[in-house]
C-alpha cells in the first residue's frame, strides 16, 4: 500500500458522508433515468416495505429491461406512482393488484398471473367446497391455456391465433357470469371483472408478460439488505440509497460493472459538470 494511503483513515460516518456527496454529484443521472422510466414502452412495477428510522416506508421499483428506477416513499398509495409518470403512462404497464396502479391510466396494462396463481393454491389450504374447486378448475385452466397460446404464438398463423385468443376471452366472460355461492368465488370474481381488460394484454403486444418477474428480480438484492440492515435512519439516507441503488441497478441490466461505471460517472461529472446524458453512458 502507497504511504500516502498507508495513514487514510475511513470511518463510518465519513463512509456515510461520502455516499451521500455521491448521490448529490449524480442526482441529475437518477432523474435522467427517471424520465427514461417514465417514458418506455414496457415498464414493470413493484413495491415492497422499507424502514426509515424504524417508521414503515415503501421501496418502489419502476424496471425496463435496460434500467431500474427506485423511490423510497412513506406513502404505497397512487400519488408515487403518479409522480413517477403522472396521471398517463403511454407505455404497457405490468403490476399487481395493487389498488394504487388502478389510478393510473395506461396505453394498457397486464395484471401478474403469479399473483392470481399464489391466491388459487393460499385458499385451497383453507377451503374445499365444490363450489370453490369448480371456480379454481376453470380458472386454472384458463389461465395456463393462456399461456400456452403465447408460447405457440410463432407456430401458429394470424387467424388461427386470433381466433384462439378471442376464444380465451370468452371462456373468461363465461366464468365472470356463473353464480356461485363460495364466498371465495365471490371474491375472486369481483377483482377479475374489475380487471377483465388487464388480463389477456400479453396476447395482444410484444415484449409482454403475464408475470412481473422483472421488477420483482429488481427487488431481490433490495429485501437482501433489508435482512441484514436498518434500513435507513434519515430522509436524507433515504434519497441516497434510492439514487446509488438506482445508478448500480441499471449498469447491472446493461451488462456493465456497476462499480467502474458510477466511478467514471462521477468523475466525469466532478470534472466536466457534464449533462446527465454525457456523463452516463448507460443513459443512450
């Protein structure tokens, strides 16, 4: 080790104080990416709970395949989601059944099969009346013919998939019309009504999945330092981690080194005060 080095001494707090100049120098990249979220033609979104001095939070992903936009707010309601991308995203958007998505208007959007698949096996643990089963066999078997018919898509002609597609539809209106008296039925009915033009949109678009893999994978390294840590204990901690997660997510998405990447970020903006779009090169 250089002796220049040798006598450097870092502790915590300066290490704390140094991430936070870092997110200051290159806050103007992360609202870059921001506008680039806001802007895509597929965008996936998730949410999941964060600390801020031990006062609940949320953690939001906004994901394309080439960057990763996250928000640390107090709120989970639509207003984040609206100031990401305002009150009309002209892009596809997929996500849960999160109520706060449903504020927003989109070009369309795909609600999670997974999700839907998760609450058929949660009830079958706590409900087996043949009113249920009968719901869950019909809505299972759409849901995985739906599939199918998207994985056949290339082997198929326009008009035999056309005809296939519009025949999911109406065995999904079908279903939405019984009766049934299973209160879970009941309940299951409602949200895919509410949702029936959000179901079937990755048969309709390229680039489109039925699952929000994408933006959950986002969250995995995230809910790994949640384990492991306190989160953060101020606003301003808050920003900072929200910005660098930011920066090192989407350098990963584009096959970059995350590290030499916001270090020649940073560098070029401390030196040049360069625009966000010169001094990051992922942002093309």
């Amino acid at each position: 080790m250089p002796a220049a080095f040798s006598s450097f001494k870092i502790s915590p707090g300066g290490l704390t104080q140094a991430w936070k100049n870092l997110a200051s120098i290159l806050e103007p990249v992360y609202a870059d990416i921001g506008q680039k979220v806001a802007k895509s033609a597929v965008l996936n979104a998730d949410e999941t709970g964060w600390r801020i001095n031990g006062v609940t939070h949320w953690l939001w992903c906004f994901a394309t395949q080439k960057f990763c936009y996250y928000v640390i707010d107090r709120s989970r309601a639509s207003p984040v989601v609206k100031k990401v991308f305002g009150t009309i995203f002209k892009g596809i958007l997929i996500c849960d059944f999160w109520g706060a998505y449903n504020k927003i208007s989109a070009l369309a959007k795909q609600r999670c099969f997974y999700h839907l698949f998760t609450e058929l096996v949660k009830v079958d643990k706590r409900n087996s009346s043949d009113g249920w089963k009968a719901f869950r066999k019909k809505l299972s078997r759409l849901l995985k013919d739906a599939i199918r018919l998207s994985l056949r898509k290339d082997q198929l002609d326009s008009s035999d998939y056309d005809r296939l597609r519009k025949r999911l539809h109406d065995r999904l209106d079908q279903i939405l019309q019984v009766h049934y008296e299973d209160k879970d039925a009941k309940r299951l009915i409602k949200r895919l009504k509410r949702h029936r033009n959000e179901l079937f949109t990755f048969l309709h678009y390229e680039g489109v999945s039925p699952y929000n893999n994408h933006a959950e994978q986002q969250m995995r390294k995230p809910v790994l330092t949640r384990k492991v840590s306190q989160q953060n204990r101020s606003q301003h901690g808050a920003k900072t981690q929200a910005v660098l997660m930011t920066l090192f997510r989407s350098a990963e998405l584009q096959g970059d080194n995350p590290v030499e990447t916001v270090l020649s970020m940073a560098k070029n903006a401390i030196g040049a005060r360069s625009a966000p779009a010169e001094c990051f090169k992922l942002a093309a």
